[in-house]
C-alpha cells in the first residue's frame, strides 16, 4: 500500500468515527457497557450513581402530560370537520384499536410466557427510596379507573400529571377544536408550534440519555449483579423477535387479504425504512410516505387522513414494546399482576399507547404515564430499562412505519377508493402514476 493510500484510509477512517461520535446511538452504548463495567467491577461505586438514572427519569416525567395532550388534541383535530371524517374517520380508528389491542397482547402473552424479567428478584424500594404506599384514595380495579379519569379540575390533573384525566379532557378539547371548524384555525396552529416545542424539549432531555443510562446500568448492576444484563439481553430478544412476527405474521396476513405482497411493499419503501432506521423517527419520512402511498394507488382523502392520524393512533411497535416492558419491570420486582390486573392493564394502553408519537423517546414517556395510571407497578421501575431502551427504538419505530402503510391500503381497500392494479405494478417495479 502507497504512502497516498494509507493516507486516504486514515483520512477515511477519521471521517467515519466523526460521524459516529456525533450520534446519540454511539454514546448510549459506551455509557451502557461503561455503567455495567463499573457495576461489575465496584459495585458500591456503581450504586453511588442511583441519582443520574433518577434525574433522567424525572426528566422524562416533567413533559408526559403535555405531550399526550397536544399529540391527542391534534389527532383528533387533524380533519377540518368530524362530518369530513365520516366514513373514512371511523374505519380508521376501528382498524387502529383492533391492531392495537392485538399488538398490545400479542407483547402481554409473549412477556407471559417467555417471563423475561423473572428471576431478578428486585426490591421496589430500592429503585424509588421507599415503598409503593396503598392509599385508600388509589383507584382499584375497573371501577375505580372509570371514577378517577374525569378530573376535578384540569389544572389539577396536570399538576398531578394524572394522564388518564389529561387523556379525557384532551379527547374533548380535540372534538371541539373540530367542532368549531374554522374558528379553531389559529389555536390548532398555535398547538401544532407548541407540539414542535415540546417534542424539541423532549429531544434535548434525549441528549442526557447516556448519562441516565450510564447510572441507571452502573447502579442496577452494582446492586443486582451481573444477572441483570441476562434479564436485558431476554427482554430485547423477546421484543425483536414478537416485532418481526408481528411484521410478518400479522401484517403479511391482513395485507395479503388486500391483494398486496408485504416483501414488495418493503422493497418499494425501503428509502424510508432505511432512513427510519438511522434515526428512529417515523416523523421523518411522513411526507415521502404520504406521496409514495398515493402513487401506489390509494385514494387521496385516505391518505391524508389515515397516516397523520395513524402517527397518534396506530403505533404497533409503541404497544408490543409497553406490555412487554411493564410486564418485565413488574417479574423483576417480584409484582404478581392477576389476570384483571393484566385486563387492567391492557385497557389503559388501548388509551395511553395513543399518546406515543413517532418521535425518539417518546415511547418511554407513555411508558411512565402508563405506570403512572395503573397504580401497580411502580414508575422508578423504569430505571430497570432506560440502558436498553434506545436500542429498542429501531424496531419499535420500524414496525410503527409499517403498520401506518398498512392501515392506509387496508382503509384505502375497505372504501372501495384503492386501485390494486395500480398497486400491483408500481410495487412490481413500474413508473408510479402522477398524482
């Protein structure tokens, strides 16, 4: 090798770790083996770092409710009348809840089953610093859920960061911003900058997920030993393994009785998978996605509708991904949660898994809302997964892109208004049509 290329594979190599030391991705990594490194190593050193993991925790907690609110609120808002939503709007959100519900227990059984946290063993009051108390005025059961989700007061259900009653008034700020049509122009603007805000908010508490995951792993692996990494290592096999099943079982199945191939549908949206899996974000691809869609034959107004929506409301990867990790935070603590608890459960992610929009972190925001709500597994548990989480994004993101397609042919299909000709040929390698 010459002195010039030796000189351009050292130039090349440079440039590549700049690129690398520049992603959140890489930083999280180091903070996780250095965590667990020092964990193993000095454990009482590892423990001292408790407070970075809380302090990340706390952070993610501050803006739960806002951001479920205005993500809710603008959902529902995102037609200009309910009377334009019609037809389109219901079938929608009946597709949405059912491939929530079965992705949500598709991850319940599979945690079931597999029980990736058991065997931890882990104390509550180690995590939060006290006991979990059971006050008379913590709801129980269906019951006292259906009593506690309409607030008192609004002001106080945020204050309280009650995101059950912060869901109730936000589905109705949503239907009336709709009702009021144009008159709720300015304030829907106004929300949809206040969202950007918030999501730039969360992005930057993001920035501090190495230092969180570093104290949180440290700290866990200080006090639990080296067994928790095994336990991590079962809950992210489990997740890809139920995502990809979910991907290509599931939705194989529901696009194949629309006359659509799931690999071809890969392969015409491989640009967007590519560029969701670089940065876990499906906000990123949704105009190219939206105009892909339309080309490949679905109708304009399902399009349009469907997808926006689909960002709040069907998010497949989000809910697999909230039962399994409630369900390991809970085998960790030693928490036996009943078949009800599990129904429980299940039926506040049908609401709270609608919060998660298709930005980086926000799924471990829903995932404390949802802790928050149920009053059974307690939300310094959260601790247990900050080290991992990012590096579940991937999937979790992927699947919410795919399932977002999906939905959109499926509602396309079922209103007469999706041209599978058309389909059929753009997806075997034709120019797509103009639209």
């Amino acid at each position: 090798m010459t002195a010039v290329q030796r000189g351009s594979a050292s130039s090349g190599l440079r440039s590549r770790w700049r690129t690398v030391s520049r992603q959140l991705y890489f930083w999280v990594l180091v903070a996780v083996l250095a965590g667990a490194l020092l964990g193993l190593v000095a454990p009482g050193v590892g423990e001292a770092f408790k407070p970075a993991g809380d302090i990340f925790i706390s952070l993610i907690k501050m803006i739960i409710t806002p951001i479920v609110f205005v993500t809710v609120v603008l959902g529902i808002s995102s037609a200009t009348s309910l009377r334009k939503v019609g037809r389109v709007g219901v079938k929608a959100l009946v597709y949405f809840q059912c491939m929530t519900l079965l992705a949500l227990t598709l991850g319940l059984v599979v945690a079931d089953v597999f029980q990736p946290g058991a065997g931890l063993n882990i104390d509550p009051a180690t995590l939060s610093g006290q006991e979990i108390p059971a006050t008379d005025e913590t709801p129980s059961g269906m019951g006292g859920l259906l009593e506690s989700v309409v607030p008192d007061s609004v002001v106080g259900a945020f204050a309280d960061g009650n995101i059950l009653q912060v869901l109730v008034f936000a589905i109705l700020f949503g239907v009336a911003l709709t009702l009021l049509g144009e008159r709720g122009a300015t304030l829907r603007t106004g929300l949809e900058s206040l969202q950007h805000v918030f999501f730039t908010i969360l992005r930057v508490v993001m920035y501090f997920a190495p230092v969180g995951a570093f104290g949180a792993v440290a700290f866990t692996t200080g006090k639990y030993g080296a067994e928790t990494l095994g336990r991590l290592g079962a809950l992210m096999a489990c997740f890809y393994v139920t995502c990809v099943l979910f991907v290509f079982g599931v939705l194989a199945l529901v696009l194949r009785l629309c006359g659509v191939s799931l690999w071809r549908l890969l392969r015409y949206f491989r640009q967007e998978l590519l560029v969701v899996l670089a940065t876990t974000s499906t906000e990123t691809v949704l105009p190219q996605s939206m105009e892909k869609l339309r080309r490949m034959g679905c109708g304009r107004s399902v399009v349009n509708l469907t997808i926006p929506s689909g960002y709040s409301f069907n998010l497949d990867g989000a809910a697999i991904y909230l039962t399994m990790t409630s369900l390991f935070i809970a085998q960790a603590l030693d928490i036996d949660l009943s078949l009800g608890d599990q129904i429980l459960l299940l039926g506040v992610l049908v609401i709270s898994a609608k919060g998660g929009a298709g930005v980086t972190g926000a799924a471990l925001a829903v995932l404390a809302a949802t802790l928050s709500a149920v009053h059974t597994i307690p939300v310094a548990g959260i601790a247990l997964i900050i080290g991992i989480d990012r590096f579940m994004n991937e999937a979790r993101a992927l699947t919410n892109l795919v399932g977002n397609l999906a939905a959109t042919i499926v509602v396309s299909r079922w209103e007469r208004d999706f041209d599978v000709q058309q389909a059929r040929s753009v997806l075997s390698g034709a120019q797509p049509r103009e639209v």
